[in-house]
C-alpha cells in the first residue's frame, strides 16, 4: 500500500503548472469553435467548461511549479481515471441499446463526470474547513479530498441541467449511468486502499489474521506526501497515543498501524454486488427509473452500515447526540420500512417477497442488541456523518419514488417503459393524451380533405337529371316538359321510318335494272 504507484524518469527541469492548463484551454477553445461552426452547441458548451476550468486552475496555480525529473503517478489518481474510462464504455453501450442518442449521451458523460468531481470536492471543503487556508487549496487533489456521496448529487445536478437542455428527460439516462457509479465504487475504492484513506475502526484482538494483514498500514518514508509521515492510519492512532509516549514509540517501531477494518476493500466489494444486480435487473426491468432507484437505496443502505464501522476524522458529522444503539437502530429501522413498502415490490415471487420483508428487520434488530450498553446510564452517545444522513434520506426518498413508479407500470406497462415516461407521472399521461388527441385531429382532417375531393369530383361531373323543383306550379311545369320531349321523341322515330321506307323502292328499282343489263350480255350474238 502506497500512494505513488510510480514515477516516470524525466530531464532534470522546472516547469511552471500553468504553462499545461494554459495549453488545455487553448486545445478546449479551438473544439469550441469547431463545434459552434458545426452548429453543435453541446459540443461547444462541454469544450467551454473546460476551457474555463483550465484557464481558473491556470490562474490560481500560477506560480507553481514542479521538477518534471520527479513525476509522481498516484495510485489515487489512476483508478480514478481508469473508473471514468470503464464508466465511458460502460454508459455509452448501455444507453445504445436502450436507443438514447449516442452523442448527446457522449456529451452528457463529460458533463456528468466534470460535475461529480465538483461536487466531491465541494462537499468535502464543506465537511472539513479547517483543512483550506487559501483558494489554491481547493485544487490540491493530492491527498484526496473527495467524498462519494457529493459526487453522486454533483453528476446528477450537471446530467439534469444538461439534458434539460436538450430537452430529454433523466431517468433513462441514470438507469444507464448509474453502472458505471457502482463500477467505478468497485475501482476507486483501491484507490483508496493504496492511499489508505477512508480507513476504518481498530480491529478486536479476535479477527482473523488475514483481516488484520488488510488492515494494516504503512508508516511512509519521510516527504512521500508533503505534510504526511505516514498513511492517515498510521498517523491517526500516532495522535491517540501521543507522539511521545511509550506506545507511540512502539507504533513508529513497528512501522505500521494497528489492524484496522479495512473499509475501503468492503465498499469495493458493495461496488462488485450492486454491478451484477443493476446488470441483473436490467433484464427484467419495468418502468424508467428502476434500476436508478435501486442502485440509489442500495447504496444507501450499505453506505450507512459501512459508515459504522469507519474512523476517519475528514466525514463531518452533524445532527442530534443520541446513543448509539437508539440513532443507529432507528435509522436502520426507517431504512426496512423503507424496503418493505417500496424497493420488495420488485420481487415478483409472493414467497421470497415476504421472506424478505421478515428479514428486513433483522439488521435494526441486531444493532440494537450488539451496541446497547451492559448497564445503564453508560451509554456511548454519537451524532451521523453527513454521508450516513445523506445515505438515509435518499434510500427513503428512492424507495418512495419506485412504489410510485411500479404501481404505474402495472397499469401501463408500455407507458411506463417509454423513454418519455420520466418525471412526473402525470405529466407524461397528459403528454401521452396530447399526442393521441393530435393524431385524432390529424385523422379528421384527412377526412375533411378525402370528402372535399369527392365533393369536387362531383361537381365535375355531367349533370344526367334535372335539378328538382319544388311547388305545383314546378311540378306541372316539369310534367309539360316530359311530355314536350316524349313527343320530340316519338317524331323524330317517325321520320326515320318514313325516310326508310323512302328508300326501299329506289333500291328494288335499281337492283331490277341491274339484273335486265346482265340478261342482255348473256345472250349469244347474231351472225351477219
């Protein structure tokens, strides 16, 4: 366990920090043009965050520098940004199959990523002001400084302001998305082994060998991190012992810290489940949102129990002082019914849905009778960290929303699968009822036009009959008119037979004459 994985062997030079962000923002303006020139203002917009960021870091670092001979890789900052490349990967062939534009999704990623490591930040100068004398101390990354959780609310708030914008909704995207948080949980969290922060309680003096080997600690060489003798650990319990005292002596001799629970491999390992669950449940999802709500209460909850077993002094802490059995059961309390009434819904067999309602309740249960104390009045009184409140609410809030969410998927399932049926439920109904009522419309005045064309058609076409009078005085008046054609009629066929017969004896009379002329030429001529 170390901090620096390695150095890369450079020339022997200073260079000045801000010579590389000032090159950052350069390359950032000139895909913020291309991208404006494109019309293709996500592009734009992500290569100007960026830039802007760049050139902030430029000016605040201005004056530092560091000798390139000396270049330490961290072992933080590598799963870090190994976790963002398989989150990549991950994200963006979830959201393919699921038919999301590839590049809006690509834009968003960068988006997203950017905002969450904001947000970690954040959250953690929130939790621990007394680390920040001055504003270039934000920026120091380090010695860590992130915490999860702001990561989670930070890449949220950014995916949904960005696709708002683009005027597509979020819950398709989080189920998407949120793979890759428990993927990236899984790497990060070595990260934080190799660091050694986030460490947890000392072990009891009864745990398995292996888990003591885990749970030890370096003591660092001097100027491994500047301000650091050793992993936080180490120099955690060197304060509790005093530096001075015999068994601080002993703890520098040894060179390591006491076994402590290693945390940061069980959070690994929550990371490792919730990924084959959400993958697993990707399979027989039911509504948009699902996989997204449960990955949030799951986290949740395992977050809140991780936090029990931690000791490190960066998690701020904040709330009523209760002991520690009443606080930490009653939370583990909500967290069940919480379960019971949302999240066990999923759990489409009727016998392991209600075994698994019974054993929700075995957790409070349990931490109620192992953390009660042996006699009255000496109670070990606690407040919870901000991640074990944040943890709480949003498992309750989550498992709230997915009882929401299925109730509407039982009655319509395909709505509910739509990749627009996000947000409020009600609001995609009526979106759904606008699109029908348009359709309808559309169908009647096609068949406006069709009757207007028959209609024309007709107009078109010969009138065969009279148009009809109405009145006695039009009635006779058509009557005269009938009889006025019938008689037409009737002399104009009696003309034709006249002119026929007309012919007849002109026709016998010439064919007569023709039948004399032939008999004469028959007839043998006279001899002289």
């Amino acid at each position: 366990m170390h901090p620096i994985l390695f150095r890369i062997p450079l020339p022997a030079m200073a260079l000045k920090l801000w010579w590389a962000l000032a090159a950052v923002a350069a390359i950032a303006a000139i895909f913020a043009i291309l991208g404006l020139r494109r019309k293709d203002r996500g592009s734009a917009g992500i290569a100007l965050v960026i830039g802007a960021a760049a050139g902030i870091a430029g000016y605040v670092f201005r004056e530092t520098k560091f000798e390139a001979a000396n270049l330490p890789i961290y072992s933080y900052g590598v799963m870090l940004g190994l976790s963002l490349v398989v989150g990549w990967y991950l994200t963006l062939t979830l959201a393919e199959r699921d038919g999301l534009p590839k590049e809006t999704m690509a834009n968003c990623y960068v988006i997203t990523a950017i905002a969450a490591i904001l947000g970690s930040r954040i959250l953690y100068v929130v939790t621990n002001p007394d680390e920040f004398k001055q504003a270039s101390d934000f920026f120091a990354l380090r010695r860590g400084g992130l915490v999860a959780y702001g990561g989670f609310l930070g890449g949220y708030l950014g995916s949904w302001i960005y696709l708002r914008s683009q005027k597509i909704r979020l819950l398709p995207w989080a189920d998407v998305a949120v793979p890759s948080l428990a993927s990236g949980l899984l790497i990060t969290r070595i990260g934080c082994y190799l660091f050694g922060c986030d460490f947890g309680k000392r072990l009891p003096e009864t745990a398995p060998e292996t888990l003591k080997k885990l749970g030890t600690f370096p003591h660092w060489t001097q100027g491994t991190l500047e301000g650091s003798e050793g992993a936080p650990a180490f120099a955690r319990h060197l304060d509790i012992v005093g530096r001075n005292s015999p068994a601080g002596e002993e703890l520098v001799k040894m060179g390591h810290s006491f076994p402590v629970h290693p945390t940061q491999i069980y959070e690994s390992v929550i990371g490792l489940v919730l990924l084959a669950i959400l993958l697993w449940q990707r399979k027989h999802q039911r509504f948009r949102g699902q996989i997204f709500f449960l990955f949030a209460f799951g986290y949740g909850y395992l977050r809140f129990l991780i936090e029990a077993f931690r000791d490190d002094t960066e998690r701020g802490e904040f709330g009523p002082m209760m002991g520690e059995h009443w606080l930490i059961s009653g939370a583990l309390l909500v967290m069940s019914v919480a379960f019971v009434f949302g999240i066990s819904l999923g759990i489409t067999n009727t016998k392991v849905r209600n075994v698994s309602r019974v054993l929700a309740f075995i957790p409070p249960i349990a931490a109620f009778l192992i953390l009660r104390p042996i006699s009255f009045g000496k109670q070990h009184a606690v407040q919870l960290s901000t991640s074990q409140w944040i943890g709480m609410l949003s498992a309750v809030i989550c498992a709230w929303f997915y009882a929401k969410y299925w109730e509407t998927a039982r009655k319509s399932p395909k709505l509910a699968m739509g990749l627009e049926s996000l947000g409020d439920i009600k609001a995609t109904q009526d979106d759904a009822s606008g699109r029908r009522k348009k359709s309808d419309e559309d169908d009647d005045a096609g068949n406006d036009d069709d009757e207007a064309s028959a209609a024309g058609d007709a107009d078109d076409a010969p009138k065969k009959t009279p148009a009809k009078k109405k009145g006695l005085v039009g009635k006779k008046k058509a009557k005269v008119e009938e009889n006025e054609d019938a008689e037409a009629s009737e002399a104009a066929k009696t003309s034709s037979s006249d002119a026929d017969a007309d012919a007849e004896p002109k026709s016998a009379t010439k064919s007569a004459g023709d039948d004399d002329e032939n008999a004469k030429k028959d007839e043998p001529a006279e001899t002289a």
